[in-house]
C-alpha cells in the first residue's frame, strides 16, 4: 500500500517568494471605501474624495472566507495600533450622498 503523503511540518514549510511590482511600492491613497458583495465574493473599492469630485484608486476582490480573516487582521492590528498609541474614535461619516455617476 503506497504512503500517503504527510503536509509539511511548520519548520519544513517552503518560502514563496512575493513579487512586488514596482507601480504598487508608492501604494494609493484613499479617504473613502465602498463594500458591496454576492454570494461568492466582496468588491471593495477604495476612493480619493474631494469637494466636488472623486476617483477609485483602488479595487479588491475576494472571497467571503478571506474577507473575515481579513477583518480580524484589521481587528487585531487596530487592538495593537491603540494599546500602543492609544483609542481612536471612527472618523465622521462623509455628509451627503456618495456614489458613482455616469456620464
């Protein structure tokens, strides 16, 4: 009977190397976020608002199970973030409608 293939000891793990293309390094900025979502994924949308006008400069999609590991990643680094530097209170909510228009 052959051997069934064991996973990988945490100390025997591989090593993947992560690509960084050179246009992210500078990342963007974002004041603003939208979230909608089907059944099998979350579109997040990362805004730059200003008075009177608005771009997305960013979109992230994934699935429902990375979204809550993600959010927990949130979750535990804010936990850090103010331990170290103390409470935050949430910024205000933008005033007014906020959208996409078409032209």
């Amino acid at each position: 009977m052959p051997e069934q293939a064991q996973p990988p000891q945490a100390s025997q793990q591989k090593k993947i190397q992560i690509e960084f293309p050179s246009q992210l390094k500078g990342g963007v900025y974002a004041n603003n976020m939208m979230v909608m979502h089907t059944k099998e994924e979350f579109i997040l949308d990362y805004l730059m608002v200003g008075p009177g006008t608005g771009a997305v400069t960013a979109r992230v999609i994934m699935s429902p199970g990375h979204m809550k590991r993600m959010i927990a990643a949130l979750q535990d680094n804010m936990k850090r973030y103010e331990q170290k530097y103390g409470s935050l209170a949430p910024a205000e909510e933008p005033k007014g409608h906020l959208g996409f228009v078409k032209e």
